[in-house]
C-alpha cells in the first residue's frame, strides 16, 4: 500500500462524504479507494470511517487521522513546490473573491504589476458584498474585511480599514453642519446592511476615551458599498464608508467630511482560505502579493485617516461650500 496515496484518498472520502463522489475527484476506481480505505484500516488497526447506503462519516479515530493527514500531506506538498518554484513560475486558474469596493479601488489597479510578475497564472476574481462560502463555491482564497469568526478558515492578517464620515456639499446646505455624532439622529443618514444577515449596521464613534454606537434611520440602505458612496455624493444624507472609496470624492469637492475629530474603530482586512487545502503556489503568491500592495497602500494602515482629514473643509469651509453648491 502507497501509504501517502491512502491518506489523500482518505481525507477525499472525508471532504466528499462519499466513495463514489471521491473516486470520481481522484479519477481512481470506486473499488481502488475501497481497497485502499480498508488497507490503510487494516494498517492502523483502527476504523476511520462509518459507512451506510446513503452516506460515509468520520468515526471519532478518523477524525483525529483526517487531521494528522491534511498537516502531513500539506507539508509533502510544501517541500515539493519549495523545489520546484525556484525553477517554475505558478500557473493554473486562481479563483479569488473580493469585496467590491476594495476590487475597484485597490486591487484591480495593481494587477498589471501582478500579471507581470506571475503571468502563467489566470485569475477568477468575483467581487461583492456578501461573503462566499468557499469550500461550496470552489474560491481559493479571498479577502474579507472585519473580524472573523468562521473557524474552518485560514487567516492572515494584511491590513486595516479605516471610515469616514461625509455628506454631499448640496445636503449639508439643506441640513447644516454635524458637530458631534448625536447631532446624526436629526439628520437623513444613507444605512448599509449585511448581505449575509440583512441587519442594519449601527455606526461607531471614537474621539480618545469616548465612545459612541448611533443607530440611525433614514430613508435608504444599501448592501453594496460603491453603490452606498453613489448614494451619498447623490445627496441623499450622510454616509460613513471606507476612505479609500470616499478619498476621489473629498479631494474632487463632490463630498465633504464631517465629524473629522471622530473616527471609527479600525477594521481588520485578512486574506482567508479552507484549512483543508494545501497552500498551493499560485495561492501563497498571491497572498504575499495582497500583503505587500496593502502594506504600501496609504489608507489600508492603521494612522492613515488622518492624511484624510487634513485635505477635508473645515465646518465653517464646508458651510460656504455648500452654500455655493447646487442642490439636488
């Protein structure tokens, strides 16, 4: 028996929850992965999985096995591509899920660079809001915003969020001029909800020891981010979004931010990808590849919204601006 062959059609079995599901995968006889199922038993003394007409199941021995062989099978792998990207470029499809807002601003302006170092490789990048299931989806890693909670994933942290808060200049003539966060409740606020949960978020305020959380009402929300900044520079209330997808506007006039001696907390960014899979080349290349280009972003660090802040109108700068603007 090709003991390493018996492990990775074990944890096949495993990961499809069914001999034919897996021999198809591995294109191996249905009779083979039996074979070797029962030998790698035989070898080990132990049953590792459960077997009925309608399904398999990991006994509680082959839990703890299904585990040892995807550490050992991922480092046979690791030593394998270590040899060999020195003498091969990765190549192959790379599906990739982003949210929206960070694939238009930051990600796909840098893939020139990406294609030129890794030219071999195809990308599939998806982009939204609501975040995949990347095992039932068949997405190799993706990039997610905020704090994670789905165990089953790998994580690497490779940068922060930071928000801001702005309104139209055509709205701040209507409505005035915030001053402090409570100030919101009086006013029209553009809401965002999950697409995963559908929840409303409430917003955050940091200003030293202050904290503040301020649910808002208002007449819309939206659940895609470009569309939700759209939404603001349309004048339809204020808006709390990512700097880097409100940066263009403030700089062009179109917004103005508000409450500048506020922020929110900080949102961590992580490239994730399924513990069950090996970190094959063309995935380790690109995670490096998104850690270096956010490394060097100037709003994806910690410290960046104050760069922000500081090409922003002062109250009394935003008032005579939109005093001038014209209402929608």
């Amino acid at each position: 028996m090709n003991k390493l062959q018996a492990m990775e059609v074990f944890v096949q079995v495993v990961d499809a929850g069914s001999f034919t599901r897996a021999a198809e995968t591995l294109q191996l006889p249905k009779a083979t992965v039996s074979t070797l199922i029962q030998s790698l038993e035989s070898a080990l003394s132990a049953k590792l999985l459960h077997r009925t007409t309608r399904q398999v199941t990991v006994t509680t021995d082959g839990a703890a096995y299904y585990e040892r062989c995807l550490r050992i099978l991922s480092d046979v792998r690791d030593a394998e591509e270590s040899l060999s990207r020195t003498r091969l470029s990765p190549s192959g499809r790379l599906r990739v899920d982003v949210p929206t807002g960070l694939a238009t601003e930051v990600l796909v302006p840098a893939l020139p660079a990406f294609f030129e170092r890794y030219p071999d490789i195809m990308l599939e990048l998806g982009s939204g809001d609501r975040p995949v299931d990347l095992v039932e989806e068949g997405v190799d890693c993706a990039v997610r915003g905020g704090e994670l909670f789905d165990t089953s994933l790998i994580a690497r942290r490779v940068g922060v969020i930071n928000f801001v808060t702005a309104a139209s200049p055509g709205y701040l003539a209507r409505h005035g001029v915030p001053h402090h966060p409570r100030d919101l409740e009086r006013h029209r606020c553009v809401n965002y909800f999950s697409a995963k949960s559908g929840r409303t978020l409430d917003w955050d305020f940091v200003r030293g020891d202050d904290k503040i959380t301020v649910p808002l009402h208002g007449v819309i929300a939206l659940n895609d981010s470009v569309a939700y900044v759209q939404a603001g520079v349309a004048g339809l209330g204020v808006v709390q979004m990512t700097d880097y997808l409100m940066m263009e506007h403030v700089r062009a006039g179109r917004m103005v931010q508000v409450l500048p001696d506020w922020t929110s907390e900080p949102l961590p960014v992580h490239v994730v990808y399924p513990q069950n899979r090996h970190l094959s080349a063309k995935v380790r290349v690109f995670v490096e590849w998104v850690s270096d280009l956010f490394a060097a972003h100037p709003y994806m660090q910690i410290g960046a919204l104050p760069r922000l802040a500081a090409m922003t109108a002062t109250p009394g700068e935003a008032s005579r601006e939109a005093a001038a603007a014209v209402t929608i």
